[in-house]
C-alpha cells in the first residue's frame, strides 16, 4: 500500500498534479473535531496549502480560531468586539479617518492594544508589523481576521528578533557552504555583515519578495519554521550571483536585491530554491518556542 501511495505521488508530481493528494489529505485533516494542530502544522511544513484552503489553515495555526468549531462562533464575536472597540478608539483620537491607509489603522490598532500608542507616535514609520500586515492585506480579504493573524506573525516576527545571532551566523555558514566564491566576494568587499537581514528576517521578506511567491514561505512560517528565512536569503544570494560579483559596495549589492521586487518568475524561482535547500538542512526540525508550548 505504501509503495503504492509513493507510485501514485511520484506520478502526480511527473505531470504536474502533485497537489491533488495533498489536498484530498488536507481536506481530511481540517474536517477532524477538533482540529489536530500538530497534523496541520505537519502539513504546512511539508506541502504548499492549496489557496482555497489558506484562510482556514492560516486562522488555525495563527490561533485566530479555536480548534473547537463550536467556539468559534464566540470567539470570534470576540474578536470583532475588539477590533471594533479599538478602531471606535482611534477614530475617537482623530489617530486614523477614512483617508488612512488600512495598514497603518491595523498597525495603530496594535499601537494602542500594546500600550504603545503614547503622544505624538508616528503611525507613517516604517515596521516590521506594519510590513507584516501589507502582506497579509493582498493575500485576505477580511480586515479583522488580517488584524489578528498579523499580530500572532509578529509574534514570530519578535521569536526572529531574539534568535538573529544564531541565524546571522547559520547564514554566513550555509552561504560559505554552498558558494564559497559569493561568500568571500562579499567578505572581502565588507558586505556580507551589511545586509540588512534583522529587518528581512524580522518582515519575511515582506517587500522584498513579490506576494504570490511571499505566501508558499509564509505557508512554513505559519508552521513555526521561521529558519527557513536563512534559506530565502541565500537563494536570494545565489540566485543574483553574477549580478552581486559585479557589487563592490553596499548601494550597489542593495540595488541588485532591490531590482528583484517585481520580477515574479525570479520570485519563483527564490522561493522553490530555498524551500529545496531548506529541506536538504532539515530546516523542518526547527519550531519556535512559543509554538511548541502553545501545541503541548
């Protein structure tokens, strides 16, 4: 029967419908009562969620939603209570009005939710949250829903913040590993230690990235991998290798990544890279802390 499974999964993969098991498989997995996270999380770490079912899958590992179907219907009450209580708020404090954008009203929202809000704060500054919520607003189409996956993301986002050293370092490892000549190249020109990556690392490459190849990272991200960041950087590295020789300084390699913004079949092309390399490392192994407690 195994031997089986992989014959057919083996096929579907050679003419380009490797997905139809995956999402009979997932299919399953959600109709479960209650849901079975560590299965789901599986499954994100695994495959590429089928669109249909991204906001489903997304809602639940984010805990957006309960696991419990017969409490999502209050929690959810719950949540839109909040939102709404919070966006009454800024209005109230002439923060936010129907000119602003909807990502700063999210990132005010969370402002102020954090006790962060105080006199005077700049709601136009860039942040990681802000870039976070950006994403999210061009994959999902309801606000209060995007307003509480972004905030269980920057959660990840702050997991990023307190590992960078030891991802700053598996990055400058695996590059030297993989590519010896781009990693002494960018050594000797003193760019290796000047890329930006707290910030990609700490956005998901939000804004980096373009979106439809942003959200199968993302699908891992949600599945508590956030180490496969390190893999889109070096991807992102190899990928603009002849380019990125031809850098001698920061502006210029900072252009060169820069210029990979609108360009979707290198996005592609980025994404399926890192998600291989990422696998060959067994970057699957690695789940945050607060995940881990969360699911036990």
């Amino acid at each position: 029967m195994a031997d089986e499974r992989n014959f057919r999964s083996t096929y579907y993969e050679k003419v380009g419908c490797r997905g139809v098991e995956e999402r009979k498989s997932l299919e399953i997995l959600l109709k479960e009562k209650p849901l079975n996270l560590t299965k789901l999380t599986q499954f994100c770490i695994r495959f590429t969620v089928p669109k249909i079912h991204r906001t489903v899958l997304w809602n639940s590992l984010l805990r957006v939603t309960p696991v419990y179907d017969k409490s999502r219907d209050y929690v959810m009450e719950q949540r839109v209570a909040v939102y709404n209580d919070l966006l009454k708020a800024l209005k109230i404090m002439r923060i936010v009005d129907e000119h602003t954008p909807t990502s700063r009203v999210l990132y005010a929202m969370w402002l102020l939710e954090k006790k962060q809000l105080y006199l005077g704060r700049d709601i136009t500054q860039e942040s990681h949250f802000c870039n976070i919520t950006k994403v999210l607003l061009e994959i999902f189409d309801n606000d209060i829903e995007t307003y509480w996956m972004a905030k269980s993301l920057y959660d990840y986002s702050e997991e990023v913040s307190l590992e960078m050293g030891k991802l700053s370092d598996l990055t400058y490892t695996i590059l030297e590993k993989e590519d010896s000549g781009l990693y002494i190249h960018l050594k000797s020109c003193d760019m290796l230690t000047a890329l930006p990556l707290a910030d990609w690392y700490r956005s998901f490459f939000a804004g980096v990235l373009s979106e439809p190849a942003l959200i199968r990272i993302w699908d891992k991200i949600c599945g508590g991998a956030i180490k496969i960041v390190v893999f889109v950087m070096i991807e992102i590295l190899r990928m603009l290798r002849r380019r990125v020789l031809r850098c001698v300084d920061q502006k210029s390699l900072f252009e060169c990544i820069d210029s990979i913004k609108n360009e979707q079949e290198t996005a592609d092309m980025i994404v399926n890279g890192a998600i291989e390399l990422w696998q060959q490392n067994k970057g699957h192994e690695y789940i945050p802390q607060s995940k881990v407690k969360a699911l036990s």
